[in-house]
C-alpha cells in the first residue's frame, strides 16, 4: 500500500489537526485531500442534523448498489440468451458479430453524452432514466427475426447499458468521497452479484422459457426494482463537497501535465485489457461451452455464472487483498493468474476444464479493473477516473465484436486466447507503471 505523505503538504493544502482519522493513501478516494474529507465526514456524522445526514448517505448507499446490481442482472441475463437469439435469426458468427457491434456503438456514442447530462441534471436522475430505459431495451432483441433488426435493437440497448454504467459511477464516486470509505468495490462486487444471479437463473430457465418469455420477464423485474429504488435517488440529490474541495484544482499543472496523463492513459488501458475479458466472456462463454464442447444449455449458460461468482468473491476480498500485496502486485498477479486461467478455458478439450479456467480467469480479473481506475484518480482526480472508465468500459464493449471476427477468420477457442493474451499484458503494464505516480510528480 502507499503510505501516508512525507514532508511538508503541498501549498494551499490544510495540515490535519493532530486528532484527525487519516485513512491509507491507496483507500482514499483523493488522497491528497484526506485531511479535507475528514472535515466532510466530521460534518456528516456530527453536529446539527448528523444522524439524518448519515442515515441519507446510508439509503443512498443501499439504492446505488441495488442499480449496480440490477445493471449486472440484466445484462448477464441478455448475454446467456444469445446462443438462442443467433439460431433464432439465422446469424453466422461473423453476422453475430456485427449485430454486438451495435451494443458497442451505442454506449460509446451515449458514454460521450452522458456526462454532460450528469452535469446538467444530476447523476441521479440520470442513473434511474438509463435504468429505466434498460429494462425496456433487454426485452427487444428476442422480438427479431434477422441480424440487421438484432443489431439495430441492441443499439438501444447498447445506449442504455452505457449511459447507465457512466451516471452510476458518476453517483458513486460522489458517494465515496463523502463517505471517505473505500466502498467502490462493494459496487462493483454488487454489479458482479447481478451478473451471477441473472446468468444463474438464465441457466436454469433456458431449457423451459423462450428467449421472449425469459427476456421480457427481465424487463418486469428491471422497472420493478427500478420504481423500488428510484425514488430514493431522486429525492436525495448527489453528495456534495465543501466549497475548499470543489474549488480546489486537483489537475496536475506544468511538467506534470504530460506525465500525469500518460499514466492515466495507461492505467485506462488495463481496465480496457481486463474488461475485454469479461465482455468476451459474458458473450462468447456460453456460445463456447454449447457450440465447441457440445455442453447441455443449462450447463453452457452457467459458464458466466461461474465466472462472475469467482470475479465476485474476489472483489468482496479485493480492499484485504490490496492491503496484503499493494497495488502493484495485485495488478501483475491478477493479470497473470487471469491469463492461465483463460488459456484454460479457451484450449480445453472438457467442459469441467473450461468451467474451471473460466472461474480462474474471474478471480484473476476481479480487481485489476477497480485498482487501475483509483491509480488514474490518484493521479488525476475525477479526469482521471473518468478516462480510465471510459476505457475500461469500451473494452467490455468492443471485445465481444472482435471475439466474433477473429472466430470467423480462425475458430473461437482461438479467438478467446486473445482475453488471456491482453490480461498477460495488463500485468505487464501493472508492473511497468509501479512507479507512475512519482513520475508524475517529478
């Protein structure tokens, strides 16, 4: 972990009273401001109004992770229905691809408008209209009948998975920062939950219900859950800090500019490496076990639900996995680990083999895609943070699409090595950036 500041604090940074509570640099949200975000959290859990400010941030915490984890369950529950929605319309893996395609393009284009929304309207608002919009959008792919129409429907559907994900964590680190906890991975290991869950129950449901009947029963589920937490998120708006904070620059200036950017653009790329693996596995796993191995569907569709269990256990032990090995090494030996584990479950000739390597390459990718994005907020404040999500997520976007080319060129066990080859370099990376925030600094 990165210890506490040495020497005096930067100019224009207030020295901590000798009673503050500092928290390790590695767990804060912005650690150079820890002294001030003690001040937040002395604010919220004392004096007038406390216990009421305290119990708000609580519902808050309780209705984001709910979002998180509805976001997860829809979307696994979408990726294990594809192999039906394929034959359904008579897509190659070629036509498969480009209709994912549209899921991509569709986030892409909305991740670039949905900040700007935030800023405008709030980043709760806009969480529970994605919401919203999402939970109508999964139901629409089983109503087609032709890869064009699966693909322009999944461009809605792409524009709602994106914009939601954007404005959560946009909420979130609100959230944290006024908490002053590191509770960023209980979302995303919530996001994960989702994931199994809905993958789970797909599986179970796949061999009984119809691709329609199943997805459209997600699309209740998803306005249900919705109407249950929205209103908590719309009744209390964003966090906000004290006028030191928001007015403080936390962009690096001078010569540290350009350093500080390139690590943050490095660290952006290894949450696009790791998440490429889960879009690949979320939407090629199943096809892999049913189509290579000749898996049974029920069997095929808990291929990701095995995966985002092991992403999920590692996630909820990621903080004391951070403070045993550091950053650093939690980054190499999670790339490492994700990279065997995906050549495992790519080459394996036996089902239980590949289930086994898709567990692995879970829990090695678990926490790779949280530390890259703190290192970039560390460096860069918001800016930084932001970067690097959008990178991340446009790897968990655009590698379902690149899986579906290079399996028509090659095969798709071939094509899924590629998950472990850029795992393998976002270790690589990892190690190569240990020192980026004192070279920023320099």
């Amino acid at each position: 972990m990165i210890g506490p500041p040495r020497g005096p604090a930067p100019h224009g940074t207030p020295a901590p009273a000798p009673s503050a509570r500092l928290i390790p640099r590695a767990a804060a949200p912005y650690p150079e401001f820890v002294p001030l975000l003690n001040k937040v959290r002395t604010a919220v859990s004392g004096g007038p109004g406390g216990d009421t400010a305290t119990h708000s941030l609580s519902r808050l915490r309780s209705a984001l992770t709910l979002f998180f984890a509805l976001d997860g369950f829809l979307f696994a529950g979408w990726v294990v229905r594809i192999p039906a929605v394929k034959q359904q319309t008579g897509a190659s893996a070629g036509d498969l691809g480009l209709a994912l395609l549209g899921v991509s393009a569709g986030a892409v284009i909305t991740m670039t408008l949905t900040g700007r929304l935030c800023r405008r309207h709030g980043s709760h608002p806009v969480t529970v209209a994605t919401a919203v919009l999402l939970s109508l959008s999964v139901a629409l792919p089983a109503l087609t009948r032709s890869p064009l129409a699966l693909g322009l429907v999944l461009l809605v559907f792409g524009a709602a998975y994106g914009g939601i994900n954007v404005a959560m964590n946009s909420a979130a680190v609100d959230l944290v920062t006024a908490l002053r906890r590191p509770v960023m991975p209980s979302f995303h290991a919530a996001f994960s939950l989702g994931g199994m869950l809905g993958a789970g129950i797909g599986g179970l449901l796949a061999g009984s219900l119809s691709p329609a009947t199943h997805l459209l029963g997600l699309t209740v589920v998803g306005l249900a859950l919705t109407a249950a937490a929205g209103p908590v998120l719309l009744r209390h708006p964003s966090p906000t800090l004290p006028e030191a904070i928001a007015s403080s620059d936390r962009e690096p200036t001078g010569p540290r500019t350009r350093a500080s950017r390139r690590a943050v653009v490095v660290f952006g790329v290894i949450a696009l490496c790791t998440a490429y693996g889960e879009g690949a596995l979320a939407d090629w796993g199943a096809l892999h076990l049913e189509q290579d191995l000749h898996a049974h569907p029920g069997v095929a569709a808990a291929g990701y639900s095995v995966f985002a269990l092991t992403m999920t256990a590692g996630r909820l032990s990621g903080t004391a996995l951070l403070e045993r090995l550091g950053q650093t090494r939690t980054l190499v030996a999670g790339g490492a680990t994700a990279a065997v584990g995906m050549l495992v479950g790519a080459l394996a000739p036996t089902v239980w083999a590949t289930l086994l390597g898709f567990a692995i390459t879970g829990l090695g990718l678990a926490n790779i895609f949280p530390v890259a994005v703190a290192r970039a907020g560390a460096l860069a404040g918001p800016g930084g943070v932001a970067t690097a999500s959008t990178l991340g997520y446009g790897g968990m976007l655009l590698g379902p699409p690149s899986i579906g080319f290079l399996a028509d060129w090659f095969s798709l066990p071939v094509a899924l090595t590629t998950v472990a080859v850029l795992a393998a370099g976002a270790a690589a990376m990892g190690y190569w950036a240990r020192n980026a925030g004192n070279h920023a600094a320099s």
